[in-house]
C-alpha cells in the first residue's frame, strides 16, 4: 500500500503462514502496511531495490522474516537506516533454531531487532512497531493501550477444562 510505515518482507510464499500474523496484528492496530516477497537468495536484484528505497518510499519502519539461512533481515539492514526487525521462521529442518541464531548473530554496527521463533515473534514484531510509531501519533497509542487492555481481559482468572 502506498504510504504505509510499516512493510513486511519475508523470503518466500511459504513464510505467508507465520508473517501473515504480523499483518493481521498491524490490522488490529489500524497501521497500514505493504507485505512483499523478496528473498535474499532467489530475487537478490529485488533485495536491493527495495532496501535502498525503503526509507524514500515513505516506510518507517521494516519487519522481515526468513527461515533457514535467514539473511533477509541483515542484508536488509545492511542497505537501509531504518529499523529491521527480524522475525525467525520456524523451518523443518532445525525448527527455527537455524534462523534464529543466523538472524540474532549480526556483527556489531549493523543492527536486527530480533524477535521470536514463528507466530509470537510475528505477533510482537508488529506490536513494537506500532510502540515505536505510537511515540510520534497519540492517536495510535490510545489503540495500543485499548489493544492491551483488551488483551488483559481476555485472561480468565482460572483455569477451565474447555481449550
Ligand atoms: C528462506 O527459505 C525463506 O525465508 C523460507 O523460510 C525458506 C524456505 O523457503 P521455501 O523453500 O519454502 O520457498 O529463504
């Protein structure tokens, strides 16, 4: 969407399924956002483009996730001065163990918030981005302040035995 603060990036079609809570969080929150496919490894011209225009397209903010050899969110950060946060796709092989550490290892000097492994780090990814923009539009902080309340809540006193 054009103007929106936040794009969501991810490497493949199959990290749909994970980043797709990031989306519908930023929803929630009224945040728009642009989601795209743009893998380090297949479409790497594509990682470029978007990265280096990242900040002159008008986003403030970047969420990326991968899986496996995740490289998405460093390289990323590596062509942009926005914030990257990284969210770890839980892969097959290693569930997510392997994009975890590839995505929170980064070398001092170029930084990736990371997150955690699948749909919670999705989940959290866009509420710290919606806490960092909150800082410059009250009108956002109320709903993140109404969303977590909400969120408080939903939290039964005790325990049922209905899941
Ligand atoms: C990474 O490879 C993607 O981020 C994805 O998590 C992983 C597997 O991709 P597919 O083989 O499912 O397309 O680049």
């Amino acid at each position: 969407m054009a103007g929106a603060p936040v794009a969501i990036i991810m490497g493949s079609q199959s990290d749909w399924a994970t980043m797709r809570h990031a989306a519908e969080t930023l929803e929630a929150l009224g945040i728009a956002f642009d989601a795209r496919i743009v893998s380090a490894h297949r479409t790497p011209d594509r990682l470029v483009s978007f990265a280096k225009s990242a900040k002159a397209d008008g986003f403030k903010i970047i969420i990326a996730g991968a899986g496996g050899a995740a490289h998405l969110p460093g390289m990323t950060a590596a062509m942009t001065p926005l914030p990257v946060f990284g969210v770890p796709v839980e892969s097959k092989a290693l569930s997510g163990q392997d994009s975890l550490l590839s995505i929170v290892q980064m070398p001092a000097g170029i930084p990736v918030g990371t997150l955690a492994i699948g749909r919670a780090g999705a989940v959290n990814a866009a509420l710290l981005a919606a806490a960092v923009l909150a800082l410059h539009d009250e009108a956002l902080s109320t709903r993140l302040d109404n969303w977590r309340t909400r969120q408080s809540e939903s939290v039964a006193e005790r325990p049922s035995n209905e899941s």
